[in-house]
C-alpha cells in the first residue's frame, strides 16, 4: 500500500504545467465539481462494502473465512477504483489545469498539496467507512477466543478518530517524505531557474542520494512517525535481549509498536547496527506465548543474518536506472503522441517500473520471507532432529545453525495466530496482502515439508542464492549496456 501511494502521489507531482484537458470538460470549475463527484463515489462504494462486512457477520452470519475474502476483494477493488479515479481527474477531467489556472493566475506557484487533496480525503474518508468493518471482524475474532477471553477480559476496540489516525501515520505520514523532498527539489529550480540545466545533469546522482539518505534514517523516521516506545523491562525483554545474543544480532534497540490492539506484527528497520531497530505490536506481545514472540523475533533477524534490506537496496536502484535507461521515451512520446501532453509523459516510464516492483520483486521477496520464516524457526530450535518439546531452561545452541520439529512447529503455531488476529484469510487474502509476503497457507506448507523432508531447507537455500545471483547479474549487465 505505501508504495502504490508514493507511486500515484509521485505522478501527481511531478509536471510542472498541466495542459488543458481533452474536450472534457469547458471550465475549470467543472473540472473541480467532477473530480470531487468522483471522491463521493469511492467514498460511497468504501461505505457498501463495509455494510455489506456488517450484514454478512450480523444479519445473515457466513463462513468466517469467506467473509475475510469477500472483504479483501472490496478492499482491492475499491483501492484499485481510487487510484483509476485519480487519474482520471488529472489527466483527462482536467483537475491539475484547474488548480493551476484558478490558483496560478496571480502569479502564485502551484499548490501541489491542492492537487493530492482529492486523493488524500477520500482515502481518509474511506477509512472512516472501513472501520465500522473493522470493527465487526474484530467482534468476531474475540468471538473465536472464547476459552481465551474466559480468563481475561476483552480489549475495548479503538475509536474512529484513533483507528483513521493511526492508518495516516502508518501509510500517508510515511509516504509524505519523498514526497516533500520531491516539492523541495521543485521549489528551488522555480527560485533559481538558472541552476535547472545543471540539475538535469546532476538529477539521477541527487535522486540516488537522497534514497540513500531515506533508506538510512528510515529508522529514525519510523520511530517519529509511529511513535515508538522501548519495549518495557521484564523477562520477555530479557529474553528477546539473550536471544540476541545467541544469535549473534546486534540492534540499537527493541521497541514497542503501539497499534492499540489493532495489528498483530513485527519489523525490523535499519541496516546499520547502530541504527537498527526490531519492532513488535503490543497486539502480537499480548497474544503470542514468549516461544511464539521469540520465533517472531528470530524471523526479523533472518531478514538481517540474509541481509535482505542490504539487497533490497541495491536491487530496487539498479532496476530503477536500468528501466528509466531502457524505455525508449523519444520513440514513445512520438508513438502515443505525448509531446504536447507532458504530464502523460511519464506514464510509460512509470507504469513499466510499478509492473516490474509487483512482478519482479514481489517474487524475490517472497522467496526472501521464507528464508526469514526458516532462520525463524532455527531461533527456537535445539541440536537434537527429532525432538518431541524444549525441557523448561534447557539453552539452545548457539548461531541459529539447528532446526528441529519443535521450532518449526513454534514458528508456524505463530504464523497462524497472526493471520487470525490481523483478521486475514488464511488461504485468499487478496493480490496487497500476499504480493511480498505469499498466503500463510503456503508458508506454512513450506514449513511443514521440511518435518518429513530435512535436505529440502538446503535444496531451497541454493535455489533462492542462485535467483539472487541471477537477478544481479543481469541487472549488472544492464548497468553495463546503459553506460557506453
């Protein structure tokens, strides 16, 4: 979801001078009244299917599980509906001209924050809708609890306000940082216009630069943002901190993720170690057991013992320079008769790189979550391959180097319960829920053959290192082709 965001929000700022619209539509004002018709719309259609959530569970009650995937699918048409919507406003009812003739006609530079304004209320207005959603899945899901409720006392769902706040924080806020730093960028050429040939030039090296400078204080940024507590003293700490240690994992710190309640989930940020970070939900530490949270914990060191951020990094800019180096945009913009619509310029170059990020990443990333589900399970495994249950303060070994059926089954035990508090369908939870990370129903067959099949982890770890080689390589040769 973040990245789709920073993509359309990217596209919406990016032109400097947006044309006419195509015979459209005859005023300004009509442009304005039709995009914001298009905002009441999604709206509406973010409200029906949250209504239909409710009537599902309530009036006429169905299989816990369809409900979840007719949901996901609302979700996913409604959000593909919104960025379709968009668009259209901008480049064919014209809204970006709107805004520049009556806001730019006294000489006043173009407000590119009134341009994301549709964008951004009906997003946050669909939140709205969503929640009374939310909310009912999560009746349901305590429903499912009962033994566990029996000793406890249900959590109090969050307030609108509170649940609409935190999705901000966790999607637009996030997102609004290159965002800003791209209006930056445009800002100063506008007041130095005689710096603008010299940042052609230079643009590729400032916009390598300053991903990097993103990338490497994201973990800062996160901890602002989501407002990011240490994890409190006490033995869950403790234990995390000793299995740090075990595992040979260097982090700045451990810290508590305050979603009251509404997200079960863990991260792990930054790739130097003096500013890194792992992340657990208060949701995640309240209804895991500590062998589950610690198999979780060993699941965002995989990440770092694979050094997946470190290749993430370097994969996602090499592709970025190849495709904007391989897309023929002259032969483009000649084709699709672009070179009096410079704002639809950039939709090829665009459009190829969201095609590939889905594609192409989503399937590195995926095999990578399953690196990270096995060291995971090594987190909470003995030497001994056959072993029935972990004796009460029996240490494990060090390095993470065994994998034995108790931790498989630990891992895979909290893998289940986190798709049930995240209120996800285990099999079908929809295209923005399993692109990076796959259904937990397959992690967790994956999981499960390596308890009959022991040599398989070895057979998957040498096909991930050679698609990972593969995939460098041919982003090395293209890196190499682009430059003569």
């Amino acid at each position: 979801m973040p990245f789709l965001l920073m993509l359309f929000l990217t596209l919406a700022c990016l032109p400097e001078n947006w044309p006419e619209p195509w015979r459209l539509v005859g005023s300004p004002v009509t442009s304005v009244l039709l995009t914001w018709l298009g905002v009441l719309l999604e709206v509406g259609l973010a409200f029906a299917v949250s209504r239909r959530v409710q009537l599902q569970l309530h009036d006429t009650p169905a299989p816990r599980d369809q409900v979840l995937r007719n949901y996901s699918r609302g979700r996913l048409y409604h959000l593909i509906g919104l960025f379709a919507s968009y668009a259209l406003a901008l480049y064919f009812f014209g809204y970006g001209w709107a805004v520049q003739e009556l806001w730019t006609r006294h000489g006043r530079p173009l407000p590119e924050l009134l341009l994301l304004a549709p964008f951004c209320v009906a997003l946050l207005l669909s939140w709205t809708c969503f929640y009374d959603a939310e909310r009912a899945l999560s009746g349901e899901g305590r429903e499912a609890h009962d033994e566990e409720l029996a000793a406890g006392h249900p959590r109090k769902f969050w307030s609108r306000a509170a649940y609409v706040g935190f999705h901000f924080r966790q999607n637009l806020a996030l997102v609004f940082l290159p965002i800003l730093l791209l209006l930056t960028e445009k800002e100063l050429r506008r007041r130095f216009p005689a710096l603008n040939q010299q940042w052609q030039v230079q643009a590729s090296f400032v916009g390598v630069g300053i991903a990097l400078v993103v990338f490497m204080t994201m973990p800062w940024i996160l901890r602002i943002v989501l407002g990011l507590q240490p994890l409190p003293e006490g033995p869950l700490r403790d234990r995390l901190l000793t299995a740090a240690r075990r595992l040979r994992f260097r982090c700045s710190d451990i810290l508590l993720w305050n979603t009251r309640g509404g997200i079960a989930n863990a991260m792990v940020v930054g790739v130097f170690p003096f500013l890194r970070y792992v992340l657990l939900s208060d949701r995640l530490l309240e209804d895991l057991t500590p062998d589950e949270v610690e198999a979780v914990f060993g699941h965002e060191v995989g990440h770092v013992k694979h050094h997946h951020m470190l290749y993430y990094l370097v994969f996602l800019l090499a592709s970025i320079f190849v495709l904007g180096s391989l897309v023929p945009q002259n032969e483009l913009d000649e084709a699709l008769n672009l070179r009096e619509r410079r704002d639809l310029a950039v939709l090829p170059v665009v459009g190829a790189l969201g095609a590939y990020i889905f594609l192409v990443f989503g399937f590195l990333s995926r095999r990578c979550e399953r690196q990270a589900d096995i060291y995971g399970c090594r987190a909470v495994s003995c030497q001994y391959a056959g072993c029935d249950g972990h004796l009460d303060g029996h240490p494990l070994p060090d390095g993470g180097g065994c994998l034995c059926p108790t931790g498989i089954q630990t891992f895979i035990q909290a893998l289940e319960k986190v798709a049930l508090l995240n209120g996800m369908s285990r099999d079908k939870p929809g295209f923005l829920q399993s692109w990076q990370h796959s259904t937990i129903a397959r992690r967790v067959s994956f999981l499960q053959s390596l308890l009959t099949d022991p040599r398989a982890e070895r057979r998957f770890q040498r096909r991930v290192f050679l698609v990972k080689c593969a995939f460098l390589g041919v982003l090395a040769v293209g890196l190499v082709v682009c430059s003569l």
